[in-house]
C-alpha cells in the first residue's frame, strides 16, 4: 500500500455540517424572536452558501459575508438586524452545537492513519473552525488542521494549498488526495493544487457543474478501497 496525503474537509465530510446548522439557526433566531421552521432554515442554507461561494470567487470579503448573508436572510422577513450581531451569535451555537459524525467515519480515519498523513483543510473563521475540532476530540489521528483563515487563503485559491504543502512537504503533492463534499471549494481547489480529487456525496446530490472529481464516494469507507 502507497503511502498517500489525504487532505480532508471538515464540515460535510467528517461531520454533519447540516446538523449543526441547523442547530445554530434555529437557536439564533429564537435570539431575535422569529419563529422559524424547517423551509426557513432551507432558505437561510441557500443565502448562506450563495454568499461563500461568492467569496470563493473573490466577489465578496469575508467580513462581508459572515454579516451580509444574516442582513439578506432577515430582510426576507421584513427585519433589520446587525448582521455582525447576528453572526456572532450564530457562530457561537455552531461552536456549541453537538458533533455529528457520519457513518463508519471515526473508524475509517483511524484505520487509514495507520498507513497514511491525514490532514483536515477547511474553509470559515478560524476561532469557530478550532472550537469545533476540537469538540470533535480527534487526539493524534490528524497530523496537522489547515482553516482558511489561517492561511490568508481559501479552498479553491491554489495559494491555499500552496501554503499546506509548504508547511508539510512539497514532495507529498504528488502522492496527495482531497476528499471534501464541495464542488466548488474541495474538487476545483484539488484540481488548482494539481492533486487526485475525490467527492464526497453521501447525499448523493447530482454534480451540476462542469468540474469533474476523479472518483466518487458515498461514505467515507469506500476510500478504502482506492487507497489499497
């Protein structure tokens, strides 16, 4: 078995990133008094994500984002919120929220460390991203954690894995793999970097893009079967 580098993504790929959205909005919006159900929380999710994946692109900072998207969502409502208030509090129940691992997915990262380097990348602000790693209460089984802000980068920027092979190798670039749920940010980042890519899609939602991964997963184990 080659030794590979497998740069995982956090939210959605080791943890149910949904579910702890889920927690936090709701908890926020109970905050400002709005009474919200699940098609609300829908709405948000796609607020939240067309605003980061204009940051993606460079059309929005991430000061702007991290505010905009609760202005945006709330003016739906017909409300005026301080969007850096709201995104403060939003953030702090992400943080807070419960972990929630995918199936087979502590076992299978436990199992691959014994022959490769396993690293998490991730997109967000760094104080929540290391909260909730953390919580997450890996031990020693991740080599080393990479969070966008950290690097001044963000997945897909090629800068943003530029930086993570200097820091653990540049020679593990060509024996590298991202694996992440994000077209957008996961594959296209793997494609910039020049590494394998492989797509998470334990939704098994349909690729709408012209952004091809080199091979699919729908749960974390199968990776075991391309890494032998």
């Amino acid at each position: 078995m080659n030794s590979k580098s497998l740069l995982i993504d956090f939210d959605d790929t080791i943890v149910d990133f949904h579910d702890a959205e889920s927690h936090a909005f709701f908890k926020m919006t109970e905050r400002y008094k709005l009474i919200a159900n699940h098609d609300d929380l829908k709405t948000f999710m796609k607020v939240n994500q067309a605003h980061w994946e204009a940051f993606q692109i460079n059309k929005l900072t991430k000061e702007e984002v991290l505010s905009k998207r609760f202005e945006v969502y709330f003016d739906l409502h017909e409300m005026t919120v301080d969007g850096k208030e709201a995104d403060h509090i939003f953030r702090d129940e992400l943080a807070k929220a419960p972990i929630k691992f995918f199936p087979d997915t502590v076992e299978t990262l436990k199992y691959l460390k014994q022959n490769h380097d396993l690293y998490i990348v991730t997109n967000g602000v760094l104080e929540t991203q290391e909260r909730r790693i953390e919580k997450a209460q890996f031990g020693q089984l991740f080599k080393g954690v990479f969070v966008s802000e950290q690097t001044g980068y963000q997945k897909p920027m090629p800068e943003f894995f530029d930086y993570v092979f200097k820091e653990i190798g540049e020679d593990k670039r060509d024996n590298a793999i991202i694996v992440g749920d994000s077209m957008t940010s996961d594959i296209l980042g793997g494609k910039n970097a020049q590494i394998d890519t492989c797509w998470f899609n334990p939704r098994n939602k349909i690729n709408e893009t012209d952004i091809k991964p080199d091979f699919t997963i729908t749960s974390l184990n199968e990776l075991l079967i391309y890494m032998e």
